[in-house]
C-alpha cells in the first residue's frame, strides 16, 4: 500500500506489486508514504531522503484498511484522484500463487509452519484450488458509498507498461523511470494446461471479482 496526496496503489497478491510498488516510488510526486513487505524496502531503493517513507507492515491492505491509515493522517480518501488496482487473468494467478507458496516453502524453511505454504507444498493443484482461501478482491475495491466519489485505475498484469503510461497521461504526469520487472518467475506463462473441470470451477467461485471488474472472460 502506498501512497501520496493524490494516488493511492493497493496491491492484490500476485498482482505484479513489486514492480508497480517500484514503479508508483519512482515516477509519482512525492512524499509518498505507505507500508510495504521488509525485502521491498532495498528494491524500492529509496527513503526518507528521496520523500519516501515506508512502514514494513505488510502490502496486501485493502482498501478499509487503507481508508482507516489515511484518516489517521488527516486524509480524506473520497479526495485523492484515483486508486491505482492491478489485476491480473485469474487463471494464471491461481496458478503463480500456488507455484510461489510452494517454491517458498521449499526455500525458506521457516515458512514451512504456515498453513497456506504447507497446504500447496503437500497438495495437488486442484486439491489447492478447492482449499485455499482466496482474498476477496472485492475488499480492495471502494464499497458502494464511494465508489461514485472516487474513480479506479486497474493496472493490467498482462499490459504493465501500458496501462500504467495510460494512468500517467490520463493526469498530465511524466514517466522518469521505465517499468521494472523484478519477479520473473510471475512472467507469464501457459496456465490451461494445469485445470480440469472441477479447479476451474473452484476459482471461477473463487475468484469472481476480479473476473467481473476486470472483465476476464471464464474460459481457458
């Protein structure tokens, strides 16, 4: 979750967040502010005394959670400009968040307690699918209330450097670094192959959200 006067980023897991973490630190006016996982803070290369100021809480805050931080700042979130959202097909990040949990799992052993790493590292795709609790997309949306007050920039995994040279045009913002890709393992890559019927079922359910607002059609 980051932030300035006039944007706000919320990252939805397996979203690209790293790189739009970066990419919000280095081309958005600053001071930007906001909370982000421990090993992005030497990624984002930058601190108080380039106006970004980070807390190591965590990045997956919703929009709630956010909502609450920036009243506790002083802010009005019905007053920034936009809230800046990646998504990303669903299929595909069902499929990179059960291979990251389990790559993880695999290389830091003191994750391997965690109910999510040892559900992927000891199941099969689909027993994944049916099990895992996925995070509602829906939270990191604004509710029904604000939603007329605040507009939504979705910034497309499959389209990293277009939809966020759209979002900077859009509000007469200069680009002054290009779009970092720094998890290359969340490239994308062929996800059909790993569904059969009952998976696909589970996080169509699952998953249904980020199928409507970002218009990804269920099919493989």
């Amino acid at each position: 979750m980051l932030y300035n006067k006039d944007f706000l980023l919320l990252h939805y897991p397996k979203t690209a967040g790293t790189s739009a973490s970066v990419y919000f630190c280095r081309n958005f006016e600053k001071p930007i502010y906001g909370s982000v996982s421990p090993g992005l803070v030497p990624q984002i290369g930058l601190g108080p005394q380039d106006g970004v100021h980070l807390l190591t809480e965590g990045d997956h805050w919703n929009f709630s959670k956010a909502q609450s931080h920036l009243a506790g700042e002083g802010m009005d979130i019905a007053n920034l400009k936009a809230v800046i959202l990646p998504i990303r097909n669903p299929y595909d990040l069902m499929v990179s968040h059960y291979g990251f949990l389990r790559r993880t799992y695999e290389n830091v052993p003191d994750l391997r307690t965690r109910p999510v790493f040892k559900l992927a590292a000891e199941s099969s795709f689909g027993e994944f699918c049916a099990q895992v609790k996925a995070v509602d997309f829906a939270s990191f949306l604004p509710p029904d209330t604000l939603s007329d007050r605040i507009a939504v920039e979705f910034v497309r995994f499959e389209a990293l450097q277009a939809s966020f040279s759209a979002i900077l045009t859009k509000y007469g913002l200069a680009q002054s670094y290009a779009l970092p890709h720094l998890n290359r393992a969340d490239a994308p890559k062929p996800y059909a192959d790993a569904y059969d019927e009952t998976s696909k079922a589970w996080v169509d359910k699952k998953m249904d959200a980020m199928f409507r607002v970002g218009n990804y059609p269920k099919t493989l």
